[in-house]
C-alpha cells in the first residue's frame, strides 16, 4: 500500500461498520457476504476501504485477516473518569 504525506487512498473509502453476527450463522455465509460488499466497492471505483474490530475478538480478526485486511491503524480506549 503506498504512502504519501497523507495517506492517498482516494476519495472515497469504504468502511464496514457494526458487522455483528449470532454464533449460528458464523462461517462461509459472512466470507459471502464480505466478499459481496467488496466487489460493489470496486464497481464503484472504491479501491480501498478498511474495518474496526475490537481487539480481544481474535474470530473476528482471522475473518478480515482471510478478507485480505491487514492492521493499519489502531485505536485506543480510556475511561475519562480518574482511578480511584
């Protein structure tokens, strides 16, 4: 993936947001519906488009990670209130 000052991925990205599955209907048919999303991207000329995760959901991660996703950025989570 190539870099420039700052990060020319096209102007339009595509992100797959709040994908959340029940356990029954994990599998080949999500990989489908994954790979379904993405040729629509490329019919609309989308040539990148990215998915968050949360980062203890290692079934997740092998999915995107078998979709061809690979880490780009990352994300970190506090609680504004002080430790007690």
């Amino acid at each position: 993936m190539a870099e420039g000052p700052t990060f020319d991925l096209g102007s339009m990205r595509g992100d797959l947001d709040t994908l959340v599955v029940k356990d029954t209907a994990r599998g080949a048919r999500i990989a489908a519906l994954i790979e379904s999303i993405r040729a629509e991207l490329m019919i609309r000329g989308i040539a990148f488009w990215s998915v968050g995760l949360v980062a203890a959901n290692d079934e997740a991660e092998k999915l995107y990670r078998g979709s061809r996703f690979e880490p780009w950025s990352q994300s970190l989570l506090a609680r504004t209130e002080p430790d007690d």
